[in-house]
C-alpha cells in the first residue's frame, strides 16, 4: 500500500511538474542544492550514468531551482564510507549498491541482492507491490536514511577462472576474489574468498596466485578488463540474479524538502532506475559477443556445483538468521516472494526463452 501511495503521488507529482510553466515554478519554490556521492568507478558508466541522469531529472524538472551535484567515488568520501557519510549529512545523499555494507549487516543485502535470490523485475515487484520497500526502509532508518531503487543491472555472471571448473571438487582451496554473502556461500564449498585492489588485479594473479574472480555482467566486466586476468567466463550468476542500486537520502534533508520536491525525487529515481536496466539489457549482448571474440570462453556452471551452491546457501541464510531476527524477517519476506513468483516465470518466461534458444539455435 505505502508504495503504491509512492508511485501514485509520483505520477501525479511528475504531471503537475510539466504543466506548470518553469517561471511560474521557479517563483514559486526556493533554490536547494545537495550533493550526491557515487559509490561506483568511473569506468562503470552505466551505474555512474543512473545517479547523472537522476540529478539532470531533478534539475529540468524544477527549472534548475533544485540542483544536485554529482561527485565520482573518492572525491568526497570512498564507497565504502558512504553510507556514513549521508547518515550524518556529510552529503545530502549518494548512489551506491547496499551489498557493500555486508559486514556492518548482512542484511542490507536485501536491498541489491543475494545468492539464489530475485531476478530485475521480481525484485522491482517484491519492492513496489511486496513488502520490500517497507522493511529495507525499516532497515535504514536507524542509519536515518531514506533508500530508493536507483537502478538494476539485470542478470549477471558467475565470474571469471583461469581453469575450468567441473566439479564441486575443483572449488577446493580455489583463491578468489568474493566477498560478502556470496564469499560466505562459496567459502563452505572450499573457496578460499580473498580481498584484492582491483586496480592491482592482474598483480594479483599473477604474483599472489588469485585464481578467480567474481565479475558482474558482460558489460561492466568488459569495462573492468576482467577478461585480461581470467579466460573462462562462467554462468549464471547465482550469486546475483539482479543487483539493486540504490538511492540513500538522509532523512533530515529529505523532511526539509517542499512536498513538490519530493515527488520529483521521486519520480527522477523511478526514471532513472528504469532507464538502466534496458540500458544494461541493449549493452551486455554486445559486450558478450565481444568478449567471446577476444578469447574469452564461455562456461555454465555444473549442475552439481549449482546443487551445492544452493545448499551452502540455505546453511548460511539459517545461520544468519538464527543471529538476527530482523536478517531472518527480510529474508522470510524476500525468499517467500521469490517462491510465490518462480510458478509463473516457470511456465511463462522460461519456457519462452528455452524454446527461443532451441529453435534459434536449430536456424544457424
């Protein structure tokens, strides 16, 4: 109910704001100007692009009277300490995916994404008609943050291996660089998660003896250079069936804000969230395809690794939830949504696309 309230006064918010003539408007409402804080490199663009095109929304929408100024990881605080940062106003606000705050809680995960967990558009309906936006607002109100979806990267890969894996047993001791709730997972099939400076990344592989890497989709990957450390490229991602960006405003400023002005917060994150998932989906085709004719060899993972992946998964939920009941209420909520959803997706959406995939297949 409470999003659908949201999406409603968006809309309205969005429609008022084009009927009125920018003169009018800007007579009307006082200047603001905020700054936002990426949590992202430079080289992700499209991620980096969402919080842009969020703060261009803002600003031609109100005639320039609400400005928000756009600053690249590090130059005012470093993703890692971003989400202090908003929380006391050291920024007004910041873009950033919640699974970096995984060892302050695990359960900020479930606001961008865990293993086995939902794919883009269940986690847009989970968030919008389930109860997602009502816990993970919950969650980040202790932090005095407002969080909204600020885009999705849509389905990812399993990450790149300089050997081929075929079995469970080959994940044994296998260096990695994982962290968070997928390391945690992976750590109980034998990995060995380890931390490395991505900037130093082929070091890493070659002086320290990293062995794998986890990556995201084609596109950032390709955009990273992960394809020069490791050349097997395995799917899918299980570790992130869609990844959740997100918004993070702190609650002060938001509450100083005219009414008028939140709606179109509101309705320039809504924009902007949608924009990068089908920019996501145009671009990460293209990157494949040109991963794959630069050498890069694409893998799905064994059924019996994704078995035991899965498993794993099931043992650190419960272990986590059995330390954190609020963990345990995200993650009933989060996982009973998936499982209400997966009957559906199963007879439509996969069964279109498995059949695609055959008959395409039988055409070349």
């Amino acid at each position: 109910m409470q999003r659908r309230s949201f999406l409603k006064r968006a809309s309205l918010g969005a429609v008022a704001g084009a009927a009125v003539s920018t003169p009018a408007f800007a007579q009307d409402m006082p200047s603001v100007s905020w700054r936002l804080s990426s949590g992202f490199p430079s080289a992700l663009d499209l991620r980096v692009g969402a919080a842009e095109n969020f703060c261009k929304f803002v600003s031609e929408s109100t005639g320039g009277k609400f400005n928000i100024r756009h600053f690249p990881d590090g130059e005012i605080v470093a993703a890692a300490d971003l989400m202090e940062a908003v929380s006391t106003k050291k920024v007004e606000c910041g873009h950033v995916s919640s699974r970096l705050y995984y060892a302050k809680n695990p359960a900020f995960c479930f606001d961008a994404a865990v293993p086995f967990g939902l794919n883009a558009r269940q986690m847009n309906a989970w968030m919008s008609e389930g109860e997602g936006l009502r816990l993970t607002r919950e969650l980040f109100k202790p932090e005095k943050i407002i969080n909204f979806p600020l885009g999705n990267t849509g389905a990812q890969m399993g990450g790149w291996h300089v050997k081929e894996i075929k079995r469970p047993g080959d994940l044994k001791d296998l260096k990695m660089r994982v962290g968070g709730l997928a390391g945690d997972v992976l750590a109980k099939l034998g990995v060995a998660p380890q931390q490395a400076d991505m900037a130093k990344l082929a070091e890493a592989f070659e002086k320290d003896g990293l062995q794998a890497v986890a990556g995201a989709g084609a596109y950032d990957d390709a955009k990273l250079g992960l394809n020069k450390v490791a050349k097997y490229y395995y799917a899918p991602g299980w570790w992130a069936g869609g990844e959740q960006l997100s918004l993070y405003i702190n609650d002060e400023a938001w509450s100083k804000l005219p009414k008028n002005y939140q709606a179109v917060l509101q309705a320039a994150a809504m924009a902007a969230h949608a924009a990068t998932t089908a920019r996501y989906d145009a671009q990460n085709p293209q990157a494949l395809t040109q991963l794959t004719s630069n050498g890069a060899q694409v893998r799905a993972f064994p059924r019996s690794i994704m078995d035991a992946a899965f498993e794993a998964s099931q043992q650190v939920y419960k272990d986590l939830g059995a330390k954190d009941p609020r963990f345990k209420a995200l993650h009933d909520s989060y996982m009973g949504f998936r499982d209400s959803e997966m009957p559906w997706f199963r007879l439509t959406e996969s069964a279109y696309g498995q059949y695609l995939g055959v008959a395409l297949s039988a055409r070349s």
